[in-house]
C-alpha cells in the first residue's frame, strides 16, 4: 500500500553529496537551473539525485500546474499517484525550508510518504514552510530560470534531469 512503504535512507559520502549542486531541469519550455540543498537536506537530495543519474524523470511531464502555486513533476504514470516503490523521510527541521518563488520541494501524501514527485514555487509559499522538505531553488538574478519556471504549463515536459557539481 502507498503509505507503508520502507522509508530509504542513502548513505553517500560527503565528497559523493558534495557533487550533487546544481538540477539542470530540461523542459520543452528550456532549461531550470536549482541550487540543491546537500548540506540541508542530504537525504532528499541524494533520493533526487539518484532518481536523475539513473533517468527517471527524463520524458515525465509535469503532471499538475496550479498557475499562482506550483508546477508538480516526477510521476511515472503522469497521474500524480505513481512513484518508488520506497518512500524518504521528510527532512522538514533542517535548514532552509522556506517556500519561496523557484523553491524545489517534494510532494508527498503525508508525512515521509515522498518518493518522486516533487514541485517548484510560482510564488512564495508560507503555508508549505516546515510541512514539506524545500531541497534546492532557484538562485536569485537567475532571470532565465525563473522565465522558464513561469512558462510551464500542466502536460510539459520533462526532457531531462542532471545532477552536476558546477553550473
């Protein structure tokens, strides 16, 4: 069932976290650039990042767009209800969990029910601050990414995600 899955813990290295900076999010829209949270957030970043290296989301769409809240990616059925078959523990007291315009969060259905999906802010969104893990966002003057961010709409595409240690 959906909310009894093993909750995954990843256990790289601080050298191996430390690789793991920067999403290139590629979308038909162009490309989102997200700083990744590693020192905040280790455990999410490592579940997105592991997700990415291995092609998961390349072809995903996003899913569900709310214009004025989020765009919703990362399902593998495109209906907002598939995922891994593990869940990750939120990481909701860590640093950082401010839900600003270009914040990369993880949606879940409850508590430490996260696997893959995930959103980014439109807008800020106080209300989501300490209830979901914010583990990366958009830098602030990166005016592409945020153009790009406000140009998705419900069904784009995800082409691809990388994971990189430089921008």
């Amino acid at each position: 069932m959906f909310f009894k899955k093993e909750l995954k813990e990843y256990n790289y290295s601080k050298e191996e976290l430390a690789k793991f900076n920067y999403a290139k999010i590629t979308t038909d829209k162009g490309v989102i650039w997200i700083k990744l949270f590693n020192d905040a957030t280790p455990n999410t970043v490592s579940n997105f990042a592991t997700l990415a290296n291995d092609g998961f989301y390349n072809g995903l769409n996003f899913h569900r767009v709310i214009s004025g809240f989020m765009a919703q990616g990362g399902c593998p059925d495109g209906t907002g209800m598939g995922g891994p078959d593990w869940a990750i523990k939120c990481e909701i007291d860590a640093p950082k969990q401010v839900h600003n315009k270009g914040s990369l969060s993880m949606a879940h259905a409850g508590r430490n029910t996260g696997g893959s999906q995930f959103f980014i802010c439109f807008v800020p969104c106080p209300h989501l601050d300490r209830n979901h893990t914010v583990f990366g966002g958009i830098e602030e003057g990166d005016t592409e990414s945020f153009k790009n961010l406000d140009s998705i709409k419900q069904g784009d595409k995800i082409v691809s995600i990388e994971i990189l240690e430089t921008k």
